[in-house]
C-alpha cells in the first residue's frame, strides 16, 4: 500500500455513484428569514411566558375593567377610612395611604404606563429609521449632516433631557409631552443601527438588480434595503418598551412625570412614603412594572436569538 | 502504470530521510461536525500517502471535504468537529490522540500552512515583521533578537519579497494580495517543515499573480524537497501542479492516482464529468472529444463540445445591438486635506457587439471591466463617450427614456447569495421587473414568471420559495430568468458563473448558451477567467488599467495573441501549460 508510485485508483462507482449536478430539493416546508425565526421562538418556553405577560398587560391597559370591578377615578373611590389598610374581600391588595384600592389602581396605571411605552417606540422608530435609512442610502453630504445631527442627540443622555422638558414642560404633563420628551432624544442609537444595517444592504447585488431594472433610488430603499434592514430594529424597539416605561416611572417617581394620570410610576412615587408602614402599596406596583419590562426585554432578546442564524446554532 | 512521472518529486538540496517511507499517511480517516441536525460525516473513509518531497493534489467542489482533510492532518478542524475514526501517520507516529502542545511541534515545524485568503489571514494592527517574527519565535527555528530579525528577513526574501528590510515594519494594508500571499507562504515555509498544506491559495487572486504564486511555491518546495498537499477545486491546476491527484466528492475519495494518468483516463463518472465540465481543459481535449462522448451521460456538459458548436454558429454579418464609443469614466480620489485627484477608470474604450453574439470582456481586478459594464446598464454616468443600444443613444436621454432602455438590458451579478433578496419569494424576485415596468396583470405575470421557471429548468413549485432554499447555481439561474423577465436584448453577465463550482458552473453555461440560441439574445461577458470565454465568447476584448488592449475573435485571441498582456493572461490558465503527449 505504501507506494511511492500507486496504481490509479477507482471507487467502486455502486457506491460513489455522482447525483444529477446540482438538482433541486426542496423540504417540505417553506423557509425564509421570518419563518424560520417564528419556527425557533414557538420551541421557547420562555417565549410563551413573555408573550403571555405582555398580551396580558396590554389586555389589561385596553379593557381595566375587566379586571376589577371598582374605578379608582370615581368620586369616593379612595377613603381616607381604608388608609394603610390590609388586604380584606374585593381588594385583593389593601390600601394606600390615601384609602385608595391598590389592586385597581395598578390595573387603571397599566394603561398608561404602556401609552407611554408605546409612543416612545412609536416616536423613536418615526425619527430614527427615516434619519438612519437616509443617512446611509444616500451617503456623501447628506450621510455627514445626518449623522453629525445624531451624534449631538447621542452625546444627550436622553434621560437626562427628559428631567429638563419635563421640569420646563410643568403645565403640560401628559403622556404625549413624556414620551416625546423621552423619545425625541432616545432615537439617536437607533438611527445608527438602522445607517449601519443599510449600508450593509445597500452595496449588495439584488440593490444594484433593482436599480438596473428601472426602480429609483427612493423605491429601491424602501422595498428592498429597509425591509432587509428590519430585524434589528425590532430587537431595538422591543427592548426600547421597556425602557420608555421605567423611564416615565422614574420621570414620575422624581415628581416630574405624569400629573393627574394614574401610572406605575406615581404610585410607587405615592408609596415612597409609607415604606415602613406599608410596604405593599410600594412592592406591588414594582412587581407589575418589573415583570411588564422584563416581558419585552426577553421578547426583544429572544426576537434577537431567533432572527440570527449562529445564535440559533449555538443552542 | 510502470512509467514513472518526471515531475516534482526529484530530490532537492536538503537531504530527505528515506524516500520509500510516506511522510505522511492518511488511513480510513472519518471526520465528523456535530452540527443542528445532527452528526455530519465531513470525510469518510479517506486513505492517502504523502512521501517526502512530493507534491499531491486533493481536487473537489465546495462542501467535498477536501478543505477537511487537509485541517485533519494539522488538527486544525473547528470546535464541532473531530477525527472520529482512522488515523493520521505524520513520520510513522499517529497523532489523533496527540494533545495541543505534541500538535504544536508538529505544526509549523513537520507540517506548515498556506490558508486561502491572504486578505484576512494576516492580523491588521500588526506589522508583518512582527507576524514573521512570531512565527519563528513560536517554531523554535532561531533564538535571540538578532538572530530571529536575520531569519526574519531571509524568509521574506526567500519568499520573494524585494526589499525585506524594510518591509518587515510595513503593515498588511500596504501590501497587495499577492504580495501577503507571499508573505504567508514565507511563515509557512519558515520552520523548513517537511510538508507544506496549501490551501487554495491562489484562488483570491488575479490569474496572473496566481501563476506566479504557484511558480514560487513549487521553486521554494523543490529546492527544499518539501513535499507540498495542494487544495484545489482546478482540476487543470491540480494536473500541472501536482504528480499525484486525489479527488474527493462528498468525502469520499473517487478517484486517484498519477495525475497525468487520471486526466487522460478518467475511470469514474465523476471525475469524468469534472475534466468534461472543466473549461481550463477544454481547449486542449478539442480532438479527443468523439472518444468520451460514449462514456458521457446526460448530465454530462462537454465545454469542448461547445466551444465547437459556438465556433459554427457565429453570424459576423449581424447588425451591432450595443454600440459603445470613447467610453470614459474619470473617478475623483480623496487625497490629504480637501484635495482630490482624477483617477480614469475607463479610458476611451469602443466596441460593438453584433446581435446574438457573445463579447467577452476580460481583464484582472482593477482593469475598469466591471466599472464599463454599471456605464452600459446605466448604473454610472459615463465621463465621456456614447453607449448606443439598439440604434438608441442611451447617454445624455431623459430619465424616462433611460427608463425605458433599462428593459432592454439586463444584468446577471457575481455573487448568488446577495444577488436576490432574501425575504422576496423566488416568484416575486422574477416578476419584479414587469412589476416595474407596469405589467399590472398578476395573472400575465404568474404566467410569465412560469415560462421563466421553465426555460431556466427550475420546477414551478418554486413559486413560493425563498431564495435561502437554494443553491448559488440555482439561484443564479433565478437571478437569470429575472433578467429575461422583459424580453431583453442585451444581457450584461458580470462575472456571473466565477463563483460557482465547476460541475454547476458548466450548466449554467450550458443554459446561457442555448437561452442565446433559443431566444437571438446578446451578451456582454465580463470575467477574468479567461478559460470560460473561449466556450461561450465570439469576441474577445481584453483590458488593462481601463484600456482595451487587444480585441478579436476568440480564436484569433487564442491562437495567436499580439499583446504580452493577453499572452500572460493565457499562460496563466491553468493547465495551459500541460504537456498532454496525445
């Protein structure tokens, strides 16, 4: 066997017998980038309690209630009687110190601390994606201006931003006014993700087929590179939810937030005040804001862990 | 075969041990990758002998377990991987259950290595003094700062590099592709191993560095009587280079043996299909052709056969579709501060290019071939110069006229896998065009994009897959029906089959070529492999830094080049210089 000069040797062609070149095979079942991302996070268990959490917030913040027969609007709602007081039959979670039921004033906050989340994602996606996309598609001057304008909005702590508006903005304390006070200045690291996953895309050939055909420039940015540009965004944004609602319940929780809104963030806000003596009013309006970030963080991440293929192989 | 092979195995300077024992020997060696669904069986049963200062080829296409193998013998083989049966015998020890610091003297030392991409295997923020250096520290070769600086210095010489003093504190960045190509062969060859494992190491390269890479690998080899494993996917190198060829399919081996034996007697249908498929070769199989037509099986493309068909079907008479004259495109270059200097990337370039033939424009990276053919399809403005299709001007029209022209011509890209978009459906990618070009009948659509299917042989129940389903063939072969998706009557095929395997490569020139036949198309053929132009070209213009430098038929080309430039374009293909004694 050991020879310098061996004979020309053949497999036996029964069982190294070549295919037809390159024929197509299909699996059964449709596959793409999304599909197959939804395919990984329906194996997740964790997935299911964070979708469950975060569908049943926003059930809650829809429909109050639903969920407890009592407004915690109404006149008469709070007695000072009940202030501090145990959980008894129909208020499931005692009192604050102002006699209010602790239980539907969670599930009445609810409503807007998601507003709040949401038009902070809402606010941050309509500045950041238009100002990241352009920015990279167009590139030259335009790419300079842009980006030049995002760096003096990132070197803003856009927490720090929103104490100013807020504390300027005294008279007007709603949810709309926090959230662009939140996601006017928060949009800036998203612009860059969204600039720097367009011009990954931008160079590729299918952009450069879609011009040769005929689309313009604007068009092919919108149909080709930014849907190409999503997955990213919406890990962002998802976990950006979270962060809006913690943001507007420090806001709150510094007396600069809501003003005559119900939200998670007054309540602990109000609570502060009674931890000696009534720590619950404080502890249960902290579970349901924790457990409601916590349910987007880990829809984000998990979107995050499913979109990237290598992720997914590590498992 | 009793005849011995007059080639590289002759005995240099440096005393070998002995001859008749292998260096290294390969048995029943099984690799495999633990990988999501499960384990995969990389390499299976592989059995080889490397003796001292010989050089052995390993040919196969992407995904054979050549690249495998070769790893194996170093241990090298990524996390999920592992040797999971046979052994490796490097000088008659096994070293599967060798541990890291027994494969440390090993490597470098016994065994060294060439990777493939000299753009990404040298480390940026370290000069290349410092990376030589390393290598020779971590062999053991020389101690003592002197001592390693010296030898530091001899192997970039030896590797080929002028002036390697003072290249030594130079960074990566300033040297060309070749020129860090040499750079990694001298680490390679820096301990003076006995063998060296060069995996494609060429194939980043411009054909013409490529040859002269390949010349000094085998001077540097030979003079040292180190035996050198050559990876490849060129079967036509693999001939020229080697003088035993192994070649692998699915991790197996199929065939081996004397490498001049094996190419003129291919025994099984695979390889015989390769050297079929196997452009490189083709010009030099033209009288041999009637001989294996017996042997060859429907799935079998012959390139020699249509280099001859090609060759009666040229109409020279035709009117020209696409006109292009004084083309010239002038790039502004960044320089310190807020200056900026004109660079020409195309230089007053005409051509014509008769209906239903085919012009193949080739040229090394940087000859402006690429830069021509964005002017034609409207992708750049041109800086001077006119580009008229069809009788039609298509520089200076409004934008709705270049509009129009657009459907006309057509592109097919390089790159399979970014030339669709991935979350379109392979349907939706097709019918883009007419969606564009306001064919606003879905059902006028769904019919065509069937038509389309079918004449590239893709099956319909492809309509509502997604590219990612597929392979770079076939999806070139999407990207394809895209651009016939208007009826056009110029396709532009930018490099459009240099990244596909050899066997797939062939198919879809195959296809391209009866689509011409069928359907009267025209095509601009941009490549710098000049192998593939002589099967689908009629003409041939080749450039150089932005100028046409020699244009004609191709026969006239091949047979009897003018230009120094065109001739080294031609000797560097390889298996060009194959002395094939029929």
């Amino acid at each position: 066997m050991s020879d310098r000069h061996p004979d020309h040797y053949v497999a036996p062609v029964d069982e190294t017998q070549p295919g037809a070149v390159d024929q197509v095979k299909l699996s059964a079942r449709k596959s793409n980038m999304w599909l197959d991302a939804w395919r990984d996070l329906r194996k997740r268990p964790l997935f299911y309690v964070a979708l469950v959490l975060a569908l049943l917030v926003t059930v809650v913040a829809l429909f109050p209630s639903w969920f407890t027969p009592l407004d915690p609007n109404a006149p008469g709602a709070c007695l000072l009687a009940d202030s501090n007081g145990a959980p008894v039959d129909g208020h499931p979670l005692g009192f604050t110190r102002q006699g209010c039921d602790v239980y539907s004033r969670i599930i009445y906050g609810a409503s807007t601390s998601l507003t709040v989340g949401l038009l902070v994602v809402a606010i941050t996606g309509a500045i950041g994606i238009p100002m990241g996309a352009i920015a990279g598609f167009y590139g030259g001057w335009v790419d300079s201006f842009l980006s030049r304008v995002g760096d003096i909005f990132f070197s803003i702590p856009y927490f720090l931003a929103a104490v100013v508006v807020m504390s300027v903005m005294s008279e007007y304390r709603n949810p709309l006014v926090i959230s662009f006070a939140i996601g006017g200045f928060a949009w800036a690291s998203l612009a860059r993700i969204v600039r720097a996953e367009v011009l990954r895309n931008k160079n590729l050939e299918y952009v450069m087929a879609s011009e040769a055909i005929g689309r313009s420039r604007g068009s092919t940015l919108l149909k080709h590179v930014l849907p190409n540009s999503m997955g990213p965004v919406i890990v962002t944004l998802t976990l950006s939810l979270g962060a809006a609602i913690t943001a507007e319940a420090t806001l709150s929780l510094l007396g600069i937030g809501l003003n005559g809104y119900m939200s998670w963030g007054n309540e602990i806000a109000q609570a502060q005040q009674t931890l000696r003596t009534n720590p619950s009013a404080l502890f249960w309006p902290s579970l349901a804001l924790t457990l409601t970030v916590l349910a987007f963080t880990f829809l984000g991440e998990l979107i995050r862990d499913a979109l990237d293929p290598k992720a997914r192989a590590r498992r | 075969m009793t005849e011995t092979i007059p080639v590289t195995d002759s005995h240099g300077t440096v005393p070998v041990a002995d001859p008749n024992q292998p260096l290294v020997s390969v048995r029943d060696l099984e690799v495999t990758f633990r990988t999501q669904n499960g384990p995969v069986n990389a390499v299976r049963g592989v059995s080889f002998d490397i003796f001292p200062g010989e050089t052995v080829a390993i040919v196969g296409e992407s995904g054979s377990g050549k690249s495998t193998t070769a790893t194996a013998l170093m241990k090298l083989l990524p996390g999920n991987g592992g040797i999971s049966g046979g052994e490796v015998l490097v000088e008659g020890t096994n070293i599967v259950d060798h541990d890291e610091k027994k494969m440390a003297a090993i490597r470098g030392g016994v065994i060294g290595y060439v990777p493939q991409d000299p753009m990404s295997n040298l480390n940026p923020v370290w000069s290349v003094g410092f990376q030589v250096r390393e290598a020779i520290r971590a062999n053991g070769v020389a101690s003592g700062k002197k001592e390693i600086e010296a030898r530091a210095i001899e192997v970039l010489q030896q590797a080929g590099l002028q002036d390697a003093e003072r290249r030594l504190s130079q960074f990566p960045h300033q040297f060309s592709g070749g020129m860090r190509q040499r750079v990694l062969i001298g680490i390679g060859l820096g301990a003076d191993p006995k063998l060296l494992i060069a995996d494609e190491p060429t194939s980043a390269l411009d054909v013409t560095v490529q040859k002269v890479i390949l010349d000094h690998i085998e001077s540097l080899t030979k003079d040292n009587g180190t035996a050198v494993l050559l990876i490849t996917h060129d079967l036509g190198l693999a001939a020229e280079r080697a003088s035993k060829v192994i070649v692998m399919n699915q991790g197996r081996i199929v065939e081996a043996g004397p490498s001049k034996d094996l190419l003129t007697n291919p025994q099984h249908p695979y390889t015989q299909r390769l050297i079929a498929a196997a452009p490189s070769l083709a010009s030099r199989r033209l009288e041999s052709t009637s001989a294996r037509e017996e042997g060859a099986d429907a799935a079998t493309f012959d390139m020699a056969q249509m280099a001859e068909r090609r060759a009666e079907s040229v109409d020279a008479d035709a009117a020209p579709v696409v006109s292009v004259k004084n083309l010239t495109k002038d790039f502004s270059i960044r320089k310190k501060g807020f200056r900026s200097e004109p660079f020409r990337a195309v230089d007053t370039i005409s051509f014509d290019i008769p209906k239903g033939t085919t012009l193949a424009l080739v040229g090394e990276s940087g000859s402006g071939k690429s830069t021509a053919a964005k002017m034609i399809l409207g992708l750049e403005e041109p800086t001077s110069g006119e580009i008229t299709v069809n009788g039609t001007a298509m520089t200076g029209v409004s934008r709705k006229d270049l509009f129009k022209l657009r459907s006309r011509m057509q592109p097919v890209f390089q790159d399979p896998y970014s030339s669709l978009d991935p979350q379109r459906s392979i349907a939706s990618s097709i019918a883009e065009p007419m969606r564009v070009h306001g064919i606003s009948d879905k059902s006028v659509r769904r019919e065509r994009v069937l038509e389309l299917l079918d004449q590239v042989s893709l099956p319909a129940e492809l309509f509502n897959r997604y590219p990612n389903e597929l392979s770079g063939g076939q999806r070139q072969r999407v990207a394809i029906a895209r651009a016939l998706a208007l009826k056009p009557d110029v396709v532009v095929l930018d490099e459009a089959v240099s990244a596909l395997d050899v066997l797939v490569q062939a198919q879809i020139l195959q296809l391209l070529a009866d689509l011409q036949a069928e359907l009267g198309l025209t095509y601009l053929f941009i490549t710098h492999d000049l192998a593939v132009v002589r099967v689908i070209a009629d003409n041939v213009a080749v450039m150089e830094r932005g100028k046409i430098v020699e244009s004609g038929s191709t026969d006239e080309i091949f047979e009897s080049a003018k230009q120094p430039y065109t001739q080294r374009l031609l000797d560097a293909i390889p298996g060009a210089g194959l002395d094939w004694g029929v």
